[in-house]
C-alpha cells in the first residue's frame, strides 16, 4: 500500500473527531466552530465584512481538502447550503443561488423542457459555485466548461459589499473560474437552450488507431467520451448525436426515461474482468458490487442508448477516489497518446482503470485548463481500498503519467489532485498575472485565501 508521503492522503473512513471532513474524507478541513452557515445574502456579507481571520467557502466538499481548508483561529468555513434555488428564469437563461446542487438545476430545467448548453459532468453532487470555481465540464467539442454558460456571476466582495459580474465587465473571465479566492459566489445567471434528445452510440474497438479516432469522434458527433484500457489496448467509445424522429417517439413512450437497445455487445466484458480483477487486488473490497467495480461492470453488455444529456451522460457512481485531470491542447492529443503508448509499452504500468479522455471546446475563463483551445483531457482514477488506503502501484503510475503530461505543457483540473511543483502556472496561463491583478483588486487582504491558494498565487 502506499506510503502517506505520496501526495495522496489516507482516508479515514469512520473518523469521527467533529471536525468537518471533505466528500473523501481523506481531509480535515476545519473545526467545527469554525463553520457559519449564514441565512440570508445581508447576514452573509455582515459576516464577511465583520471577519478578520481567513475565509474559505464550501460547496459540497467534492475537491481535495486542500481547497477549502482553515486552520487558524477566527478563521471561517462557510457553509452556503441555506442559500440555494432558483431564483429567476426566462426563454434563454435561468439566475440560481450559488450553493445550488447541479442536480437540482438539471431537474428544474428539463422540468421547464430545458438544459444548460454545457454538458455536464459525470456526476451532479456539485454546487453550482464550487463547479465555476474549479472549471467542472463534460465533454463535446461545442461546449466548454459549465462556468462558460454563466452570463452574470454576483459576488460578496470582502469588504461585505455586493458585486454582480457580467460579460461586459473586465474581470468577468477571472471572476468565472475564481477558485474561492476572488469572493463569494451568491448567485449565477446561466445561459438556457431548449432541451434535446441524444442517441449514444457505444463501441468497443482497438487501441491501435486510437491517436487518430480521437479527432474522428469529437469532430463528427456533438457528444463522445472514451474509456482507453491501454494493458488490452481496446477502448471503449461512446458517441452521440441528436436523436430521430423515430428514437424521440420512443423515448417518449419510454415515459421520458433512458431507452436502452435490445441489441447488447459483449466485445468489453474480457477486458472489464481484467480490470476488475486488478481492482480487486488494489482494494481488498470483497463485495462483488462494490461501487468502484460498478463504475467498470456497467461497461459489459453495453448497448446504445437514447435520453437526454443528464441521462445519457451524468451517470457516475461517486466513489471515494484519487482522480487527475490534465487538459492538454486538442491538436497535441495524438501526439500524447503516442507517447503514452511508447511510455505504456517500456514501463508496463500497473493500470488500476481506464484512461477517461473527454475534449471540449475553448473556454473564456482564465484559469480554465481549457482556457483559449480546443482541449483533450486525459483523466486518470485510483479508487480507494476498503481500509483507506490506496495501492502503491496505481499511486506510481498516477505520479507517472502526470509528470508525463506536465512536461508536455498540460494544465490540471483545479478541482482534482495534482502536484503543484510540476507546474509553471505563469507560462501555462497566458492571463495568470492578469487574475492575480484582479485578485489585488477584489482582496487587497488576502481574506479569502488559504495557505493553499496563497501559495499557488502568491509564488
Ligand atoms: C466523484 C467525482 C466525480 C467528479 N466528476 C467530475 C466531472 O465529471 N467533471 C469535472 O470537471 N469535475 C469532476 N469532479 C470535480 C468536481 O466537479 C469539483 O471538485 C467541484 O469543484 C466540486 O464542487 P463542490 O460543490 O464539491 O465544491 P467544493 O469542493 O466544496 O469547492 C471547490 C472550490 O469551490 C469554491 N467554492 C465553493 N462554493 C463557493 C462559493 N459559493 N463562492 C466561491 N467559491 C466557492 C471552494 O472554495 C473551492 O475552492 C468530480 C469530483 C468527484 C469527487
């Protein structure tokens, strides 16, 4: 098992000290005095204003602890789940309070026969704030992240005043992806569109063309992610387009639930029991329907499937989980799939699960990972085991590949586990030094900061 130095913390699992503790509870992220869970937006800025220690904002905790992390005294940790909801809509948009559960927005648009334009992530546990504020996205070439759909951003500023944002304003790209250290999310103005059926069409093929099939599935459908299982070189593909006639009347008839074709393939299932079998030994999990073997027994018998994008797509099982994200330039992806091929083949890592790759389009925000390009993020997974630990070889080869892909200039999700001494943030952002200037500007004090942020901003 791996060591605790790894970067990668232990989860405890059953702790329960009454401190507060992150989503994997692999972190202490403040006493519990140190919570406030204001009300209203007027108690909330009385209490910025009135702070003098550091101030971080939960969402729903789902990033490494790192983020949201206060340790002095007098320091706070809000907790904005009071202030959540919809709170306006018309024909294109909809304003929801920041604190707002992702699900609860796509439950409340496709009740209005809606989606946002941005696909949405694998799961839907997160705040809509602590989404913007990490760059969260799905996949599909013409889209971007969630942050980009967002047409006005109001923020608590740190001196207890209110501030909105909207596209027109200077700091708008900073305030967007804002990482909780710009001020406090209390509402977003998102961009709507008219909710669409999508046919996913699900296929198992070779690895070996993978480097050029990449650009093949993002340019000629709206929607694909694939799953590279890199030790059996076969990659499992899904790619969807709007659905026919035909498939909506079904859909429909299906009571608007997720149509799944008869037609199943077993061309995954090999390989899914090799995987599983290493999940297996990495995780000692003895039930068979475990939740991290779920997120790979899905993949057997697979068939295509016709829904809407929530339905078709943000489907994950959230499992206590050490996930890396990096985005890499969409034009550079083959040549990083050769690398990691020729990397793959000399070393012979030991792969704990797939490679997830999903590309999306340019987006606005500064700091995004995807900020200004076309963008292949290649994501990697190691599940914990069932005592909190996690296997030294998955932990190896994460610390591999992302060295890997660092050195080939790729930018990290900001809401996942990365090593910050790999990075040159001012020469991978081209508007790093124009966010911090806004950040001088919106929080000359620094009160939103933590020893985290202060040092990834302040180096
Ligand atoms: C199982 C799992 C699956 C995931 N799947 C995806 C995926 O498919 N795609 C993807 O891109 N990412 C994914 N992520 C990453 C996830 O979307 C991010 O970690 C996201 O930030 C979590 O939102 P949260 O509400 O939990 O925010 P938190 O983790 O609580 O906070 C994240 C950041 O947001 C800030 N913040 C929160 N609320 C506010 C506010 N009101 N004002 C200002 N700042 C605020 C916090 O201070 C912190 O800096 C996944 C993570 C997990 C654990």
């Amino acid at each position: 098992m791996a060591r605790e130095n790894s970067g990668y913390p232990r989860r405890k699992p059953d702790a329960d000290d009454g401190k507060i503790v992150n989503w994997a509870r692999n972190a202490t992220l403040a006493d519990s005095s140190a919570v406030s869970a204001p009300k209203t937006e007027e108690e909330l800025c009385r209490l910025v204003a009135a702070s003098r220690g550091k101030i971080r904002v939960m969402g729903s905790r789902m990033s490494p602890g790192r983020m949201l992390k206060v340790v002095a005294e007098g320091d706070t940790l809000l907790d904005l789940s009071q202030l959540r909801g919809l709170i306006a809509m018309d024909e294109q948009s909809a304003t929801f309070a920041g604190s707002t559960p992702m699900h609860e927005i796509y439950e409340i648009l496709t009740a209005a026969g809606k989606m946002l334009p941005s696909s949405p992530g694998v799961i839907a546990a997160q705040t809509l704030a602590g989404a913007l504020a990490t760059g969260t996205h799905g996949q599909g070439l013409q889209q971007s992240t969630i942050a980009d759909e967002a047409l006005s951003i109001r923020m608590v500023l740190a001196d207890g005043s209110v501030a909105d944002f909207d596209r027109s304003h200077p700091d708008f790209h900073a305030v967007q992806l804002g990482m909780g250290v710009l001020g406090v999310v209390t509402r977003v103005t998102l961009r709507t569109c008219a909710a669409k059926i999508y046919t996913c069409h699900k296929n198992a093929v070779s690895g070996d063309t993978l480097e050029q099939d990449i650009y093949d599935w993002n340019q000629n459908f709206v929607l694909s992610k694939a799953w590279w299982f890199p030790n059996e070189n076969q990659v499992h593909v899904w790619t969807a387009r709007e659905a026919n006639g035909e498939e909506i009347a079904q859909y429909r008839a299906n009571n608007s639930d997720l149509v799944k074709q008869e037609e199943t393939s077993d061309a995954m299932n090999e390989t899914v029991e090799q995987t599983l079998e290493h999940m297996r030994s990495d995780t000692k999990i003895v039930d068979e329907n475990g939740k991290p073997f779920r997120t790979v027994t899905r993949f057997k018998d697979f068939s295509d499937v016709t829904g809407d994008v929530y339905q078709v797509f943000c489907r994950g099982i959230a499992t206590p989980q050490i996930n890396v994200e990096i985005g890499i330039p969409l034009a550079r992806a083959g040549e990083i799939i050769r690398q990691i091929k020729a990397w793959h083949s000399e070393t012979q890592p030991h792969m704990h699960y797939p490679i997830i790759l999903r590309c999306t389009g340019p987006s606005e925000s500064w700091l995004s990972p995807s900020y200004g390009a076309d963008t292949c993020f290649f994501g990697f997974v190691v599940y914990y085991a069932e005592d909190g630990s996690l296997s030294e070889e998955g932990v190896s080869f994460l610390q591999a590949i992302e060295k890997v892909l660092a050195a080939e200039g790729g930018r990290p999700h900001w809401g996942k586990y990365f090593d910050e001494s790999l990075y040159r943030w001012p020469e991978i952002y081209p508007q790093w030094q124009a966010f911090r200037q806004v950040r001088d500007t919106l929080d000359p004090q620094r009160k939103f900061d933590n020893e985290f942020t202060a040092e990834l901003f302040d180096q």
